[in-house]
C-alpha cells in the first residue's frame, strides 16, 4: 500500500484514490515574472517523480499543473519595463518550460493558465457570497474566515495565532472586517488589466484561481494538491477555505516539498543566494541536480553546496561507469530482479522514500559491477537490468541521452592521445604519460587504466 504524509492530516495515510486504479493530481506552478530558481525546480522535481512512481506502479495518472499569468509581480514588472502582463507571463512561462525540460521533468497532462479561467472564478465567488462566506467593499470581494470554523486547519494554527502575524504573510488592508480576510477580487486600478464582474472591473485573487482550475478540471474530491511548503499558508488554506465555504469536496491528500539551502541560509534574493537554474545547469549536468535532490526526502529542508555537488557528482559518475564496463564486457538484456525491485517498491511506497530507493539503486549498482569483474555476465546482465529499470522510474537518464557526442576528429584525436600514453607507459616513460593524462584532464577527459588496456571518457558532471 502506497503511503503519503498529508499536511492537512497531519500524518502518514494509506493512499486511497477517488475512483480505483486512477489518481488525479493538481501541483501549483510558478507565477511568471521572472527566470526559475532551485526552489522550482525541488518543486517540480517532486510531483514528477510522484507522477514517474505512481504510473510505473500501473496507475492511470491526470497530472495538472498551473500557471499563474495575472498576479502583482507580473503587473510591476511589465510596468518597469514597459511591457504588458501577457508578454512578461510568455516569456518567463517559456523560460521555465525550458529549464525543467533541461531537467528531464516531465510535462503535465494539462498546464493551465488563470487568465483562461476566469468565468470560473466569478462563479465561484458568487457562490460564497449566496453562502454568506464572503462580502463586498469599494476594493474588491473578501473571504470572511469567520465563517470558517476550522480556518487554519492545514498549518495546524488557531485563528488567534495566525492573525497575530496576520502582516507579514496577508495583505493588509484597514477596510476589512478582520486582517486574515483575502481578496476573491480586486478591484480595479488604472493601469492594470481588467475583467468584468458583478462587482465591476477587476481582477481575480490569487488563491480563487487555483480552486477554480483545480476543481474545473479535476472535478471534486481530486486525489493530491500539491506545492512547496513555502504555499501551504496562505495560498492553500486560503484555496481550501474557498472550496468548503462553497460546500464542494477539496482535495482528499495535501502534499508539500521542503525548500532549498544554499551554503546553508534559505535560498531568497535578499539574502543574495538566488541562483537561476540556467546559471545552474549551464555549470552542472542537469542530472547532478536531480540526484541531489533524491538524495534528500522531499519534506527534509535540501543543502546545496560545493561538497554536496562533488558528492553527487562522483556518486552520478558511478552510473556512466557501469554503461561502459557493462558495453565493454558484452552484457546482455535481461530481465530486472523481482526481490529487488520490491525493496525499492517499499521504500518508494513510504511517502516516497527516494534515499532509501536510491540506495538500493547503487547496492546493486556495486554488485553488478563486482559481477562483471568476476565474469559472471548472466548475474551483471540480471543487475544491471535491475539498474536500468530503477533509475528510469527517478528519471535518471543515461549519459548519452543527456549530452551529444562530440565530433569524430576531437575523439579520433583523443583515440590517438591515449594510444600514444599507452605506449609511453609500456615503455615506462611516466613523466609523457602523465602529461597527456594531465593535458586530457584538462580538457575533461577521464582516462581509465585496465588490465586490457585504456580507455577514455569525457566528463559529464561539471560543464
């Protein structure tokens, strides 16, 4: 039985899906007025493996994930520069596609946008108000979490405590009868786009987009909601209160992925430590970032700093290496190792336990190689299979299909280099084997020295 931690629950629950053999799933995706950062990616990263395990298991997955193309920020910037809101949305929209196609995430079955979904919202909205769960001013339309008897039920914080810091996380505005109350709509400002309403020009609020496109197109009871723990208040208690002020059936399991450290602070830009994730992977093979972050459970707060990259870089370089012995020795294919690979369906069935998945992965990464040294081929084709069927499932690609080979004059010229070292080393002239292996290093080229003879490949961890 596959078992997730539910925020709102607080505890780990067997998973039971809406309708048997089928999961529906809803992640909140990034407001587009800027490049992504690591934080997006642990984000997306997260339900993309939810989304790999789960289909790998046999079930049929609806996976949504949206985008947020009206918001304050995206208003500012096309202001600052002298743009519109549809343009900026575009290209940071294409921007963020981009970098986690880098990362092999793959693509929702739907990546919907809050500007499509509009109509929705304002029936929404209606329907708070017929239920008394909302009220107008001059500025727009607000929930009243009065009416909500278990407001701040996903945080696990009374209302008498959440609007004690009711300033620094909610917007804060004198004319409203308490400060936790959120706008539905906006009012209309000069300068800023605008949707007719019952209420007059406006624009929806942030949280009532994503009730109206999770429940548009998930329907009710959807099985996870899911996003970084940074939207779990406001953002998600704020959408759960609308849904059950509107009497609808929310989401049955609520998910949440811890955020990222850089050198050991929370990543923000305040603090300087705001890294893109093209500065990133224009330095490191996409794949180090995605192991990195398997390596760390995805409610666990991530490190990412210079030992934890090598780290991660050697343990990658591991799994190239067992492709080449594997090619070198002529393994064949073969089926993968049921008993194994139900050690990773154990660890993986524990809300996701990718550390202890992955280290199943490179146990028998070790034995296959220690089979192939041995010459036990049918035992490493058995492992390696093994191997290749379990880090598929992560998505953890194969070098080849991360990086183009060179062109065949840089290798034909590499092939003579490393001929050229051998016979300085069988003549035992070290200090010319030793400046070509230092002079292909540079170039990052790995020479590896067997009993047969040499053989070369180039560096795929650090760009």
């Amino acid at each position: 039985m596959i078992r997730f931690y539910d925020t709102l629950s607080a505890q780990k629950r067997d998973f039971e899906p809406r309708i048997d053999g089928e999961v529906s799933i809803y992640a909140c995706g990034p407001t587009v007025y800027d490049h992504p950062h690591l934080g997006h990616a642990r984000t997306a990263l997260t339900y993309d493996i939810v989304v790999r395990y789960l289909r790998w298991r046999g079930l049929k997955v609806t996976y949504v994930a949206n985008i947020t193309d009206i918001d304050d920020n995206i208003i500012a910037r096309a202001q600052r520069e002298g743009s519109t809101e549809p343009e900026i949305a575009a290209t940071y929209e294409a921007s963020y596609i981009e970098q986690l196609d880098r990362l092999s995430i793959i693509h929702p079955d739907q990546r919907t946008h809050a500007t499509e979904f509009v109509a929705e919202m304002i029936s929404t909205i209606e329907t708070l108000l017929e239920r008394n769960m909302a009220y107008v001013l001059d500025s727009g339309v607000y929930f009243d979490v009065s009416e909500l008897d278990d407001y701040g039920a996903l945080v696990h914080r009374t209302v008498d405590d959440l609007r004690e810091g009711a300033g620094a996380r909610v917007e804060v505005d004198e004319d409203k009868d308490d400060p936790l109350d959120f706008a539905l709509w906006k009012a209309a400002k000069p300068g800023e786009p605008t949707w007719e309403s019952p209420w007059g020009p406006g624009r929806p609020g942030w949280h009532i987009e994503c009730v109206a496109m999770s429940l548009g197109i998930l329907g009710p009871d959807f099985d996870i909601h899911g996003g970084g723990s940074d939207l779990a208040f406001p953002h998600h208690e704020n959408e759960r209160a609308e849904a059950v002020g509107t009497g609808v059936p929310f989401a049955r399991n609520w998910l949440h992925s811890a955020m990222v450290n850089v050198g050991g602070e929370k990543m923000s830009k305040s603090l300087g430590n705001f890294t893109t994730l093209a500065d990133f992977l224009d330095a490191y093979d996409p794949r180090v970032l995605r192991l990195l972050m398997l390596q760390t459970h995805y409610r666990k707060t991530m490190e990412i700093n210079a030992e934890a990259l090598d780290s991660t870089a050697q343990a990658l370089a591991r799994f190239d290496a067992l492709d080449r012995n594997a090619e070198s020795a002529g393994v064949a294919s073969a089926d993968p190792d049921q008993t194994i690979l139900d050690e990773f369906i154990a660890s993986m069935n524990d809300d996701l336990g990718t550390p202890k998945a992955l280290a199943t992965i490179f146990e028998t990464l070790r034995a296959s190689n220690a089979a192939i040294s041995a010459g036990d081929l049918p035992l490493a084709a058995t492992l390696k299979a093994t191997v290749d069927e379990l880090r598929s499932v992560l998505g953890i690609d194969a070098a080849s299909t991360v990086a183009a080979d060179a062109d065949d004059d840089a290798d034909a010229a590499i092939d003579a280099l490393v001929a050229e070292r051998d016979q300085a080393r069988a003549a035992k002239d070290f200090a010319t084997s030793d400046r070509i292996r230092d002079q292909l290093a540079a170039d990052g080229i790995v020479i590896e020295d067997k009993p047969t003879g040499s053989t070369w490949h180039r560096s795929k961890t650090l760009k």
